[in-house]
C-alpha cells in the first residue's frame, strides 16, 4: 500500500496587497507526464504545509514601491477559508475544503515596515484524500471568508479555467467580513500567477513530515474590495469644514447686489460603481481570453516602464473588471435624460447599463453610519473598477464610464437660515443668483413671453389670439401660469439635457381662463375656415400644452437649478496618470491613468474650493455627469499606497 502524503501549506494575506498565486498559463493540458504523480491506492492521502499571506496593507501601486498601509483588524479579519486543489490539467480533486481559522497558526504582521513585515501569514498542514488513478495536487485556490453559498463541489470550480467567470455582486461575506481570493500577477518569468504551484517536494506521505517542511506552499490572497478615504487641507477630522478659496462662493442677485453662499458638506461616496466584481483577479480581453505578459506590457506600459506588476510583493496593480471592455451608448448613458428616455422617468426601476449610479439621496443615506455626523478622515469600500483606453478617449462616455468620488452639500444664502431653491444664470452680463420668482419673471415679462408664443403660433396657422396687453399681468400673475422644471422628451425631442438645468413651462394646473380677462388661448377645431376656432375652454389638452412649452423652451433659455441648495461635486478617481509633457501633442488618456483596483487604498484630499459646484435639480435622481471635454475630465491627482495606497489632491470645481 501506498504511504499517505501531506501537504504544508501557508496562506500570506498581503498588506492590502495580493497573495502569491500559481501560473495557469503553464497548464500543459496535454502534458505527457503526471506532474506529481499519480495516486496508486484508493483513499492515499497526500499533506502539504499551507502558508496563506493576508492583504495585511491595504495596497496598491504607489508613488513609491514602498507605499502600504497595514489596515484595521476589520480589514484583516478572517472566519474561514476554502481551498480547492487541481491536477496539472487544472481540473479540481475531490472537493473543495473549508476550515475555521482557529485550525491554522497566525504570524502577525505589523503596521510598519517593508510589505512581507505588513504581511499576516496562517500556516496549517492540510490532507488531500484521492481515488488511485488520480493525479496528485498540482496547484491550490484559496477563498478566505467565502459567502455561506460557496460550496465544495461549486461547479465554476470545476477547473482553474472556470474561476474566470465567478463573479460576485458584493465584497463582503455573510458575517460582513472581506471575502479574499488568490493575488493574480506575472512572475520573475512573465508567467501569469493565478492558482499557487505545488512543487514534488511539497508534497509528503505522514503529517509529521510536512509539519517538519521548511519548504510550505506559500499561498497570497488579497481582498476583492478596494478603500477610499477623503481628507481636507487642515482638517483632522473632528468638522467637516473645506478651505474656500476667497471670492469663489461669491455672487450677485438679479439685481447685481453682492451674495455670499455658505457651502455645508453633507457626504460623499463612490459613483459610478460596477455591478459585480470577479473573485480572483482577473486579466482579459475581449473575448473572455487571459491575456498574455507581452500584451498587457504593450498596452499598460507604452513607455517601457512595467509599473502595473510586482512579482517581489507577489501582486499586481492593475485587472480588467467586468465593464472594462464595454463602450456603447447602451452601456454608459450620456446623462440622466438617456436614463429618463429609456426608463420613462422611473430611476427606481432596474436597467441595463453597465454600472451603478448614485443619486444625491442615495449618497446621503450610506453616510448616516458615519459616526458624528463627520465625513471627512473616514472611509468607504467598493468593488474594483478600471477603464479601457478606447472607453476613456470616448467624449461622450468618458465621465458615466469612469468610478468617481461624488461631493454632495448644500449652499446657504447669506446668513440664512433655512436652505431654499436658488437658480443659477447668465444673462450675459455675468452669472446671477435668482430665487424661482424672480427667475420666472425675468424671463416672461422682459420678453412678452406669452405674445412671443401667440405670434408663433398665429403664423403657423395653429393658433390664433384674442386678447388685450400682456403687459399688464404682474410677476403673480406669471407665478400662475409658469413653472421652471427639466424639459420632458416631448419638449426637447432628442436633445440631451444635463440634469441639473430647467427652463420655463406652462403650470401643471393652467386652465385657460387663467391668463386673465386680457388674454385667451383659443385653437383650431379642425377645419381651417373662418368661424372654426373656439376660446380655450377648461384643462389644456396634452397636445397643446407640448407645443406651447415647446414655444417656451425655444424662447427661453437654461437656467441651472439648486434644489434647495443642494449641489456636487466629482472627482474622477486617478490610479497612473501623469500629465503629459509640456508642449507634449498626445493629450488622450492610456488605459491605468483612472480607475479602483482591489486591495488598494485612495487617499483623495480636497485641496480647496474653487467655484461653486454643480446643481442638483432632483436629489433623487442619479447623478450621471455629462462629459464635455478631456479638460473637464482631468482634474485631480491620486498616489496609491498599502492596502496600497494611492493618494490624490482635488480642487472642488464646477464643471463647464
């Protein structure tokens, strides 16, 4: 009879960093040899000495090699772990094998240090039993923390090949903590390291023999979920007070007289979020093929430098996540009227776009947890989520493509107390402030508005009118009869309008009569001889009431709207970018320079504000930010330390 053998293995959880993992691009599936043997009596067991490395430094790709944060003892935090086991042919061996932690031996790493002294390390020996005929384990797959449904005979473990597609729509296990898979990179040979390798000597027939191995098989994980964390300049965290740049909050009424708004932040959070997230790393075109080193390099690293891959701290800073390839106006919506076209208006409703928007209530809500009521010096998780290159150059799916940090506040006029509805616009002699009355009057009475309207319909045959002087109605009378809203489909037809502005529309409750004795809507009844019209009577029909606030729409202008206040501001998340070279002519965006990838950190820092920020018009509305320019797009810097970190400082700016 065959003698049992044991395997040692340790499992490394990597300072927010990745888990050393064996290359499935050695596969030989028609290997002519058995790689470790073959399984010569039914139920042999073969041990090994597993050291599995934990992500203890939430990292990423940094300013510097050494940029790392060891993280919280939540982040580190694990229940359990399952571990699946492959032949050469990467086809699974038994079952998968769940343990409690309290089964295995931790090494503690520290909060300070290299990245391998910011490394966990669990170590246990583990017994694989197999059937004679079986090849012997060739590579491992470690899950820490995996959810309740994850089972040992889980088909899409069936072979490593398969791992590719499991994809997961949250980052956290059943009990909240970080579910961590596999770290996937390219090793000293370019090799692609996905699930960990186990050598020949690796492998032994008694348990003492691979508790005694000083050669265990060194497993590193890393976490799905990647960690922002927003600061101000000055601010240690016990206010939620920005810098204002002096003057940038300054304004004038409608009547040029000086306003100054007082801008109270109310949250922030991550927009623009994918769906789901792979749960091992994953590099693929596509097709849904791994790519290759040679590839990758040739896409990631035009100017020779290999910043994306680490085969000494056993990682990778970059992946291609679920929506990474997509690029359609099907997938990223121009803006929120794309949205409200699609969906008629209901943003509650699911939908087919690619990724997840937040609307300014949603934000607001997610940061309740907060403790104090402060949000700045604290921190968010979310699903890792990178960008093409060809996506990033699109202008108009540049901004809705791209994960971005979301700025929510109010603005208080003055001294005010309470918050009100406030417009923003440009009458050509600079930018005013104007409340809704005031607004509505500037431009309906100036402009005669409704004689305009008459006098457009009566030459299109349409519509005629019967009445006195408009110019006797008073800013009460128009408060009736107008309203400021966002011009429906049926008004703007297939314009896309951003959704923070409105313009002048008809009242929802306007009858005919009430435009006054001096003035009467009156319409055609169907026929074109004379005699046929008849006095607007009672609720304006539907179809009238479309052409007259289309009339309106192309008489008045845009005015930005501040729902009480409200308004935002994003920051699209940098990960590589650099500022091209002065004088330098190839201004487009290369796939690395935006994007969140899995165990690292962002550390973005408001620098200032420098303008007032963008209205929100519906705090209930997703907001989806209407690209306009690479200019508007570019504007903030991020490093990337462990977890790994990337820092980033931001202006608060609107956008153009």
């Amino acid at each position: 009879m065959k003698p049992i053998n044991y395997l040692s293995m340790a499992v490394a959880i990597l300072a927010m960093g990745g888990f050393t993992a064996c290359s499935d691009d050695t596969i030989e599936v028609d290997a002519p040899d058995q790689g470790n043997g073959i399984v010569e009596v039914d139920g042999a067991a073969t041990y090994m000495q597993i050291a599995i490395s934990d992500p203890s430094t939430y990292g990423g790709r940094a300013i510097t090699d050494n940029d790392f944060d060891y993280g919280d003892a939540s982040e580190r935090a694990i229940k359990d772990f399952f571990l699946f086991f492959y032949d050469q042919q990467g086809r699974l061996i038994g079952e998968g094998q769940r343990s409690l932690v309290a089964e295995w031996t931790l090494e503690a790493g520290s909060a300070s240090g290299s990245h391998d002294d910011m490394t966990d390390k669990y170590t246990r020996v583990v017994k694989v039993v197999q059937s004679v005929g079986e090849s012997k384990p060739y590579y491992v797959v470690c899950i820490a923390n995996p959810t309740s449904a994850l089972k040992g005979n889980d088909a899409n473990f069936a072979t490593t090949d398969l791992i590719r597609t499991v994809a997961r729509n949250g980052f956290l296990s059943d009990d909240k903590n970080f579910i961590m898979s596999n770290s996937v990179y390219f090793d000293e040979n370019n090799i692609r390291e996905m699930a960990t390798r186990i050598s020949i000597d690796q492998l032994y027939d008694t348990e003492q023999a691979a508790k005694d191995s000083k050669k265990p098989v060194d497993v590193y994980i890393e976490r799905m979920a990647a960690k922002v964390t927003l600061t101000a300049t000055g601010n240690t965290g016990s206010n939620n007070t920005i810098p204002v740049k002096d003057g940038t909050l300054d304004i004038k009424d409608e009547n040029g007289n000086p306003i100054k708004l007082t801008f109270v932040l109310e949250g922030w959070g991550v927009n623009n979020e994918e769906k789901t997230s792979w749960l091992v790393k994953n590099f693929l075109d596509e097709n849904n093929n791994h790519m290759f080193y040679d590839v990758l390099k040739e896409g990631l690293s035009p100017q020779g430098q290999v910043w994306w891959n680490s085969p000494t701290n056993h990682r990778s800073y970059w992946a291609t996540t679920p929506s990474y390839w997509k690029q359609s106006a099907s997938d990223f919506p121009e803006n929120v009227d794309k949205w409200r076209d699609d969906e008629d208006g209901k943003f509650e409703t699911d939908h087919d776009w690619a990724l997840n928007y937040k609307s300014y209530q949603e934000i607001l809500e997610a940061c309740k947890d907060m403790a104090d009521g402060v949000y700045l010096n604290k921190s968010q998780y979310c699903m890792e989520h990178t960008i093409s290159s060809v996506t990033i150059n699109l202008p108009t799916r540049r901004n809705a493509a791209t994960p971005s940090v979301v700025v929510i506040g109010r603005y208080k006029i003055a001294d005010a107390a309470a918050y009100t509805d406030f417009y923003k616009y440009d009458d050509g002699n600079g930018v005013k402030l104007y409340l809704e009355g005031a607004m509505i009057s500037k431009w309906a009475k100036p402009q005669n508005i409704i004689k305009k309207i008459q006098q457009k319909q009566n030459e299109s045959g349409d519509y005629v009118d019967e009445w006195g002087d408009p110019e006797d109605l008073e800013t009460a009378d128009y408060a009736k009869i107008f309203k400021l809203e966002h011009p429906r489909k049926a008004v703007r037809g297939n314009e896309l309008v951003p959704a923070r502005f409105v313009t002048m529309q008809l009242a929802d409750d306007l009858k005919g009569d009430m435009l006054g004795e001096h003035f009467k809507l009156v319409y055609l009844s169907g026929s074109s001889s004379e005699g046929a019209y008849k006095v607007l009577e009672g609720i304006l029909s539907q179809t009238l009431r479309d052409n007259l606030d289309i009339s309106l729409y192309q008489y008045c202008d845009l005015t930005e709207k501040f729902e009480e206040g409200r308004c935002y501001y994003n920051i699209p998340v940098e990960h590589n970018y650099t500022a091209p070279a002065a004088g330098s002519e190839d201004t487009s965006l290369k796939a690395g320079d935006y994007g969140i990838v899995r165990n690292h950190v962002y550390r973005i820092n408001i620098t200032k504000i420098t303008g007032i920020g963008n209205g929100v018009g519906n705090k209930n509305e997703p907001i989806i930010v209407q690209s306009k320019s690479k200019d508007n797009f570019i504007k903030t810097r991020i490093n990337i330390l462990p977890w790994k970190i990337v820092t980033q400082s931001a202006e608060l700016k609107p956008l153009d």
